[in-house]
C-alpha cells in the first residue's frame, strides 16, 4: 500500500480533483452546479441545463462525487446534486499558482505586461 507523506497529501488531492474535471462534460456539469449554489439541482433540470442526460450524467457525477467536488442528496423521488468544494475550486488554483516564478528570473506580474 502506497503511503503518502504530509507533502504529497495535496498533491495527490489536486491531481484527484483535476482528473475529475479533465472531461469538459463534467467541467461544465460542475460550472452549473456551481452557479445554481449550495441548493443545487434536481438531475433532470441538471441535465436540461448542461445537454447531459442519463446514464453519461449519473457517471459524470459519480466522477465529481468521488473526488469531493459534488454532492448527492434523495429529496422525495429526486436527487439533488449540488457543488459542495467551493474552498476545494479555489485551493486549486492557489495550489497552481503558489510557486508561480518561483524559478524564473521574472515574476509573475513582470510577464503580464511583455
């Protein structure tokens, strides 16, 4: 069994949220989920909205879910899905973005303006 050390936990993390969201099905199923907030929506109207339907939904979500980006909940007769990793999207762009130039002879603000 593979150990992880304190300084591969947030990157095996990333990498695990990133695969999730390396299909632009399941980016854009997350988008929506995102914009509808923590309400979130019945996967019928989760599917109108994306064009996603059936059985490409259920295993986009399952995707999302298992990377802790989404969430699913029985209310009545519906699932209700919503984006629960808000901090989650957000540390990984800081995750990206932390070491920016850490290596190069020019910052990060320096290349914006080239």
């Amino acid at each position: 069994m593979k150990m992880e050390s304190p300084d591969t936990a947030p990157l095996t993390r990333a990498a695990t949220a990133f695969a999730a969201l390396g299909s632009e099905q399941r980016l854009g199923v997350l988008r929506t989920l995102v914009r509808a907030g923590p309400d979130g929506l019945a996967m019928g109207e989760l599917g109108a909205r994306t064009g996603v339907t059936g059985s490409t939904l259920t295993h986009h979500l399952k995707v999302l879910t298992t990377a802790g980006l989404v969430k699913q909940e029985r209310q009545g007769r519906s699932i209700i899905c919503a984006a629960v990793a808000y901090a989650e999207v957000e540390a990984l762009s800081t995750f990206l973005l932390t070491e920016c130039c850490a290596d190069a002879q020019k910052t990060c603000e320096d290349r914006d303006h080239d």
